[in-house]
C-alpha cells in the first residue's frame, strides 16, 4: 500500500507523548541497534487509542458485540484462529514513524484514514476467526477456501469487477482469506454507500452475502473468546536493523529493468546538450514526488518504486544522458515511463505479497 505518510510523524498523530522515552532523541544509527524487546512500548496512552476506539463504535454501530484484542508487533497481521491484531510499533511513537519513514519511504497505517483502512481489514480476519465463518459451506462456496496456500506472488487483474476494492494492490484478489477481510471492510466502513458503489458488479453479491452473515452473529457473544497472542514486541530480540534488512530485501528484490532505448527517447547525449541540467540531477530532484504520485496509482511500495528509480539514475550517469525538452514534458513523460514499468512488474506475475 501507498499514500504520503508525511502526517505520520507530525504532533499529535502515532504515538504522540509528553515524556518520551531515552532512545527517542537517539540518532537512527543508534536507533537501529536497540532490540524490538527493549522498546518497551504500549498501546495504551498512544496515538492508536483513538483510532482502536473508532473501530470499536463502527462495530457497535452495526450491532456487533464482538471486539478484537491488540498488542505491539513488527508488522500489522492477524494470526490464523486468533482474535486479535498485530499493529506494528512504529505507530506507538513518533520518533519510530519517522525511522520508518525514513528507511521504508513510507508509514503503513500512519494516518487516521490509513490506520482505519488496515484495521476495518484486520478485524475482518478477526471476526472471521471468532465466529468459526470459515467453517460454513455458503462461506466457502462465495469467498472460496481460507486454507488455500498464500501466494508469495500474486496478479491482479485491476480491472475485475468480482472483488471490492479497499487496500492498494488491489489485495482481495490475492487470497480468499483477503477477499473476505476486504468486504468486510467495505461493508463496515461508515457512509461506504457500498450497494450504489457495487450496483453493477458481481462483487456486490459478496457484499450482500456479507450483510446477512453480520446479520445472524449480530448480538451474539463470540465462539472463541481467547485473547492469545503472536510475536508480541516484548519477545523479539532481533534489532531495528535487522528487521529492516529484511524488510528492504522484501520489497528490493525482482525489481523491473529499465531499456537505454527508452531512456534514450526521454533525454539525450547529443553533444549541443552539454550545457542542459543532466538526467540524473532532475530525476534526483523530483524523485520523492513522483516515487509517491506512482506509488498511490500502482499500489506499489514505495521502496520498490525507488530501487526502480535508483536503477533508472545509475543508468542515465552511466550514458552520460542531459534533458533534452523543458522540464515540465519531461516530468510528465518519465512518469508514464515509470508508471509502465512499475506496471510491467505488477502483470508480470511477480507482484510479491506483503509481509
């Protein structure tokens, strides 16, 4: 998933304290050798309080008594037969948004609306696990098997109106699991307007279908009521670092190439250009703003999109290639270029699933 995550780390919003903790005036370098289990964070006192709370009155408000239980991990994700959701640490503070920021380019959830977005998702993981849904046979016959292998690639098709469209990537299409989870948000988002929205689509027979499943558990006390727990924070002790390699390598590899002949239509190394700015210091220039607009269009990570760019620079020193026409073509014209090859990827069959 993709959006500007610049409000993230702003007063206010994740994990916004009046006494911070020793490590929050450390630099990253410093950061990234603590140990997840030394964080010592909280929910409780956070920025996700609120955000819990809203969760909480959208199920009320559709007559349902269920609530899932949280607690701090490495990642967002609800584990198989559990009811509750992993929300990542980086949103239990604002000096933890910002190294995230900073080493993934973007915060997953680190806006009101993003963080609402992935929790309507999660607690459709959740609600399914604590009412056994999965079990039912009209559950399996319109969302398919959740026991069906993940994927560790995916291709969508962004076009098939068969699936509700709510995460980036297009991600009910990756899994019957996520199929679920993802019309369930849509269901559950306030004010979704979902029949006018789906009135045409084949989607929209989920979509019912999910009305009436919600419909016969409204009320009822859920079938499994343990508050288990995964991977909570206070139990890993890998560093900040490693977890980031791991991340970056996760969303680094099987990137797209980029063809000279392409570049070579986009700029030149015709001698008179000589004087001209050259490719790489505009390309470095509008990288971020551009890494962001293609990231929210393609569903890409942003981190992906930038290995992307970082290929495409390299490649423009190493011809030695110039601007060729005004700045504001070009913008427009190697966005198409990116937004192709960030494409290319996506329909290749190699569009990776999240963590």
């Amino acid at each position: 998933m993709s959006t500007d995550t610049a409000p993230a780390v702003a007063s206010g919003n994740p994990g916004h304290h009046q006494h911070g903790p020793e490590w929050a005036d450390w630099p990253d370098d410093r950061l990234l050798d603590l140990r997840f289990c030394d964080l010592k964070l909280a929910i409780e006192g956070s920025w996700l309080d609120g955000r819990i709370a809203e969760l909480h009155r959208e199920l009320q408000a559709k007559g349902l008594v269920f609530e899932p239980h949280y607690w701090l991990s490495d990642e967002w994700f609800t584990p198989d037969g559990m009811t509750g959701i992993a929300i990542p640490f980086y949103l239990a503070h604002p000096r933890l948004a910002k190294l995230e920021e900073t080493m993934m380019l973007e915060v997953e959830g680190g806006t009101d609306a993003w963080c609402m977005k992935i929790l309507r998702h999660e607690a459709g993981h959740a609600i399914d696990n604590a009412y056994r849904l999965q079990r039912r046979r009209k559950r399996q016959k319109v969302f398919g098997l959740n026991s069906v292998p993940y994927p560790e690639h995916y291709s969508p098709k962004p076009y098939s109106k068969s699936f509700v469209v709510h995460l980036d990537s297009w991600y009910a299409q990756s899994h019957p699991a996520e199929d679920f989870a993802e019309t369930f948000a849509v269901w559950l988002t306030p004010d979704s307007e979902w029949r006018a929205r789906y009135s045409d689509w084949p989607a929209l027979k989920k979509l019912e279908y999910m009305q009436e499943l919600m419909a016969g558990i409204a009320g009822q006390p859920p079938v499994v009521s343990t508050r288990q727990v995964l991977e909570p924070l206070s139990t890993l002790r890998k560093t900040l670092r490693t977890h980031y390699k791991q991340r970056r390598d996760h969303y680094g590899l099987t990137r797209p190439g980029v063809f000279d002949r392409e570049l070579r239509r986009l700029f030149t190394d015709a001698p008179e250009a000589a004087g001209n700015v050259t490719a790489a210091q505009f390309l470095s220039r509008i990288r971020k703003d551009v890494r962001r607009r293609v990231a929210g269009w393609s569903g890409i990570h942003q981190y992906t999109i930038d290995q992307v760019f970082e290929d495409i620079i390299a490649r423009c020193q190493l011809l030695k290639l110039r601007l060729a026409r005004p700045e504001d073509q070009t913008r427009m014209d190697f966005m198409v270029l990116l937004t192709v090859q960030t494409m290319n990827y996506l329909h290749s069959g190699r569009h990776r699933m999240a963590l």
